[in-house]
C-alpha cells in the first residue's frame, strides 16, 4: 500500500511542475496575437485546473505519509503552510485568467504573471524541503 500511495504522491508532484514552467509561458503571452493569446490563456486555465486535482492528490497521499513516517513537527508545520500558500495562490490565479481570456484589462495579465512566479518560487522551495527534510 505504501508503494501505490508514494507513486501517487510522485504522479501529484508531476501535476506540480506545471507551475515551474508557468512563469516563462507567461513571459511570451504578451507577443502573441489576441486570437493566439486567447488560445494560450485557455490552455494555461485548463492545465492549471489540473494541477490543482494534482494538489489534492498531494494532500491526500500527503497526509498518509506523515501519518506512516517519521517527520518533524517542524518539517509538518512548513510544508503545510507552504501547501496552503500554494493552493491558495493557484485557486487565485483562475480569476486573472478568466478576466484576460474575455479580453479584459491589461492588469489581469500582470497578475497572471505575478501569481505565476510566486507559486513557482512556493513549488520549487516546497520541493526543496521534501528532498532535503532533515534540513529542517
């Protein structure tokens, strides 16, 4: 059982990279044109839905593997606040996506991009820490 629920949690942490690449994706919506851009915008949302199934993968698998293992409150208490930090961020980034999609202002873009690079930084640190957990 343990096996199946630590292949899940790797398969949820996949879902995750999207979020690693979003920042450069966003760099480059800027130059396309709007039919382009609309497509793009429409992608970005779908896969963003997705990886937010994968975090609740990763809650889920998540939550049995602390249970089973041997972690530090420490450890628990950063990777939770990091997890919330990053669920939030990307549940927050689906409005700014909407609003550009529909042709809306230009500040849903800047948005799109800030969001985007913030949860890369959450992902990549948060990854750090379950790689590197004596660390902390």
């Amino acid at each position: 059982m343990f096996k199946i629920i630590m292949f899940l949690h790797i398969l949820g942490s996949l879902a995750l990279g999207f979020y690693l690449v979003l920042p450069f994706v966003v760099g480059g919506i800027g130059r396309l044109s709007q039919a382009s851009r609309e497509g793009m915008l429409s992608l970005i949302g779908l896969l963003n839905r997705y990886a937010q199934y994968g975090l609740v993968l990763q809650l889920l698998t998540g939550i049995y593997l602390v249970v089973k293992g041997e972690y530090t409150m420490a450890w628990t208490t950063v990777v939770g606040v990091l997890f919330l930090i990053a669920g939030g961020l990307s549940g927050m980034l689906g409005k700014p996506l909407r609003v550009a999609k529909m042709g809306g202002d230009t500040s849903a873009l800047g948005k799109i991009r800030s969001f985007s690079t913030l949860l890369a930084v959450v992902v990549l640190v948060m990854s750090f820490f379950m790689v590197y957990r004596h660390i902390i």
